[in-house]
C-alpha cells in the first residue's frame, strides 16, 4: 500500500509539473503586487509571468527580492525551454526523489544537458549561486562544448576562477552583467528579479524580429524560387591581372539572363558577384581596380557589387583591399555593396582584413566561416560544414569591430564528404538529396556539431557526408541572433536542398 501511495504520489506531482512547466498566458497574468512601479525589472516580471516562466505566490506575489534555489532555477529553465518532463519521473541524483515537486524537471533538464552529474547529488535545496546560473543556462542553450574551448578568452571579472568559459559566455552575449565592471560575484546567489531579466534578454534575442536571407548563384541549374531573398549575389564575373586588372566572364550570356529574369520575377536585388585573389591586388592600383568593378556594375545594369577577395595575409594586401573598397563605395552612389571576408578561425593565421574598415564602407559584411578539413580514424570521419564553436569564435571576434546590423553568416549549401577514411570531393545539395533518397542511406544527426551526415554502405566502401539540414540551419540562425546578426548567406542556391533553402530566416 505504501509503494502505491508513493507511485500515485510521485504521478501527481509530475501532473502538477507538468501544468507548472507549460507556459500559459492567462494564467497569473494579474499584475504581482509586490512589484513597485519604475522597478528595474518591473518589466520583465510582468513578461515572465504572462509567458508563464514564473507564477505568482499566494496568488498576487511575485516574490520580490526572493532568492532561487537550485530546483526553482531549473524548474524556471524548462518552462522557458519548453521541455516537457516524463511522467512519472525517473530518479537521475540520490537527494532529488521521484515524488519531488520538481522532480519532472530535474531529470529533463539532466537529459537535455543543462546540468551534469555531480558525485550523486542536485543540491536542489540550495541557493543558486550566479556562476552556476550561467553554467546552467549555456548548457541549455547547447554551448558546454564552446564554453570548454572559450575558458581562455579573455573577460574584465577578476574575482572568475572556475568556469571561466561560461561566465565569458553570458557576458559577451549579454545575457549576464557583472556587479561592477571587474567584478562578476560568481559565489552570490541569484533573486527571482535577476532570473527574470536574464530569461528575458535571451527571449529577446532568440525571438528578435526580422531577419533576412541572401545567396550566390552560379549556375542556372536547379535553382529554387528566389521568393523571400532580399538580394542574391551572381558569380558571373572574376577578376584577373594582365598588366591591369580585368574582369573575366564566369558565366554564358544565356545562362546569365536565365538567372536574372528568375531574379527579376521573385523581385530580389541582384548583385554582381566578383571574386578574385591577392594577385590581382597591386600596390597603388586599388583607384584603377575600383574603376573595372564600376564599370562591370553599370553596364551589366546591376542593384549592386558583391566583391569577394581571398586568401590575403599581409598588411600590404589588407590596406590594398581596403582602399579598393572605399574607392567602390564612393562610385556605387546608392547602389548596395556587399563584402565576402574570411572569417577569423581558432587556429587561423588570417590577418588580411581590415573589417573595422571594410564594416564602415560596406552595406553587408558577409562572414565565410572556416570549415575544418576533419579527421577520421577507423571511425567515423568528422567534418561538419561551419561548425558552431567556430561561427561562436568568428561571432565574438567582429563584436566591436562590425555592426551586427550589418554583418551575414555564410554557410554552405554543399556537403563534405568521404570514402571510408579519405576526404572526397564535396556533394552539391541536389547530390545530398539524392543520397538521401536511396533507402539504404542511414542519415544521423550530431547534436556536438549541430550538423546532419549520412552513410551509405557498398560492397567496396562507406560513404559518409555532413551537411546542414533545417536543424542545423536553424541552430546557426540561434546562435547569429544571441550576437544580433540577422541575415543569413547561402553559400550557393544552385541546387541547394530545399530543406536548408526553407530554413533560412
């Protein structure tokens, strides 16, 4: 009879949790009593409790001043998150047992990452402490992996001893402030009000409106309706050196005009897409290269240039660069200049950009994240396409140094492949899609890298491809946002799968 007692007991309670963690907008939505007006977080109360991340006490209190335990962070952290706890719940830590209010919302917060095994125990009656806020919230957010590798980077708190890396998180992605300007008080505990305000800077960030979407073309082959593109950049031209700097045709006239009446009809601006290396970049030529660039502009009568130059090391090849794109500016008037950079990269060398400069002259500040070429060994190869800890590091590098407004994340339509354990050459979107199709593809997903890949068995060898999916889309789309870039560029819409195409913002 007791065991009974305890199992209806312990279904009850996650009945309840359930109801608690589900957000509701009628609920509680009465204004707390407890909160004066011109409060400093007055507003973000009232928006947590309509959102149903906090419920009120007693029926008018919000609990002001109010300090969290750990069970009523986490608890708070599902709602937001929406994850829903099993019912009834299993027992994850030996201080937390299954007929626990909060039960429910431990263990789906253990599931989904954002708190780890410690020797046994929750400490679920204890005060969360800011430092274990902040690990908790990246850990939900899916960032452990890219706080472990950012434990390093540099930050203003001098009292941060240990967990470094997700305190140089919610700080850079201003989701946590400190008490003073060097200081963090990473042993304080947390009240109700701050959990609100926090909860509520990352609501709106994920949740901030607009967003757009742009991409290069270079064939006219497979192309997706262009519907919902602010502009698409068209690779019709390349630069080279022949004792001046000229521009060489990429595309047929036909294929050209095929694509731009597609791009005409979905009313999408067109850009003149323009890529070249630091060969064509000469000491003190940048007036005469700028003066090709507007000329193919004018007479291919387009919205726009969108100039891609890369592989620049030196100081030289960066100040030629610049000056080049200042001279464009200044001819395009009013029309749009995009600029293709490669990003900064973990282990890169990279240092040809001047992108404080090229941030003030361009309308767009396109990032290429670097790809890492991968690794396999006698498992399966990893190689996923912009993986997120380098668009994390690319992110956080041009903070300070280009407007978001202003920034594009770059990620690709194509897929990396390999046989067995030898890197192959890339697949095209169409090509993923077919695999795809053949019954005997096993496709995956890995939450580490946020990326798909796929196999496909044959007598002779495996066939392992990474790409991004909706998913891993989306995941990206996330993470530009927490630093306020909206816009999205796809690395090439010819043929890009119309999973990824309709992920886009």
């Amino acid at each position: 009879m007791k065991r009974q007692f305890r199992r209806l007991s312990a279904s009850l309670a996650g009945l309840v949790l359930c109801a608690l963690l589900a957000p509701v907008l009628t609920a509680s939505a009465a204004a707390p009593s407890d909160v004066p007006a011109g409060f400093w977080a007055e507003e973000d109360i009232r928006r947590c409790v309509e959102q149903g991340y906090f419920y009120l006490e007693g029926g008018s209190l919000f609990g002001v001043g109010k300090e969290m335990t750990r069970a009523e962070f986490v608890v708070v952290l599902c709602r937001f998150f929406g994850w829903k706890p099993t019912l009834p719940p299993r027992v994850v830590y030996e201080d937390v047992s299954d007929d626990a209010w909060y039960a429910g919302a431990v263990e789906i917060a253990y599931r989904e990452g954002a708190i780890t095994d410690q020797n046994g125990g929750f400490r679920p009656d204890d005060l969360i402490t800011r430092s274990e806020a902040a690990s908790m919230l990246v850990r939900a957010l899916g960032y452990g992996t890219i706080a472990g590798l950012v434990q390093d980077f540099p930050h203003p708190f001098q009292d941060v001893r240990a967990n470094s890396g997700y305190i140089s998180m919610v700080y850079g992605l201003g989701l946590m402030d400190g008490t003073s300007v060097t200081v963090f008080s990473p042993n304080d505990t947390i009240t109700r009000e701050h959990a609100a305000v926090i909860l509520m800077r990352l609501y709106d960030k994920i949740h901030a409106g607009g967003g757009s979407r742009t991409g290069l073309i270079s064939s006219a082959e497979d192309l997706p309706g262009l519907k919902g593109y602010e502009s698409v950049s068209i690779s019709a031209a390349r630069l080279v050196y022949n004792g001046s700097p000229q521009i060489s045709p990429s595309l047929e006239d036909e294929e050209l005009e095929e694509i731009r009446d597609l791009a005409r009809t979905s009313g999408a601006r067109q850009l003149l897409h323009v890529s070249g290396g630091p060969y064509q970049l000469r000491e003190g030529g940048a007036g005469e290269m700028a003066d090709v660039l507007l000329e193919a502009v004018k007479n291919g009568k387009y919205d726009g240039l969108t100039l891609e130059i890369s592989g620049l090391t030196t100081t030289p090849q960066r100040k030629e660069l610049t000056a080049v794109v200042e001279a464009v500016r200044q001819g395009l008037g009013e029309k749009l200049l995009y600029i293709i950079v490669e990003a900064p990269a973990w282990k890169g060398t990279i240092s040809g950009y001047d992108y404080a400069a090229l941030g003030e002259a361009a309308d767009r500040v396109i990032l290429r994240v670097s790809s890492p070429a991968g690794s396999s060994a006698g498992g399966t190869p990893t190689s996923p396409p912009e993986p997120l800890e380098e668009v994390y590091y690319a992110l956080s590098r041009m903070r300070g140094l280009v407007d978001a407004g202003k920034l594009s994340l770059m990620v690709s339509a194509s897929g990396t492949a390999w046989e067995d354990d030898e890197a192959a050459e890339p697949l095209t979107g169409t090509e993923i899609q077919k695999l795809l199709e053949d019954p005997d593809t096993r496709t995956y997903y890995s939450g580490r890298y946020a990326s798909a890949y796929s196999q496909l068995e044959s007598p002779r060898s495996t066939l392992t491809v990474w790409y991004l999916n909706g998913p891993a889309i989306q995941e990206r789309v996330r993470l530009a946002r927490l630093f306020g870039v909206e816009q999205l560029c796809l690395s090439e819409l010819s043929g890009v799968m119309a999973e990824t195409a309709e992920a886009m913002p």
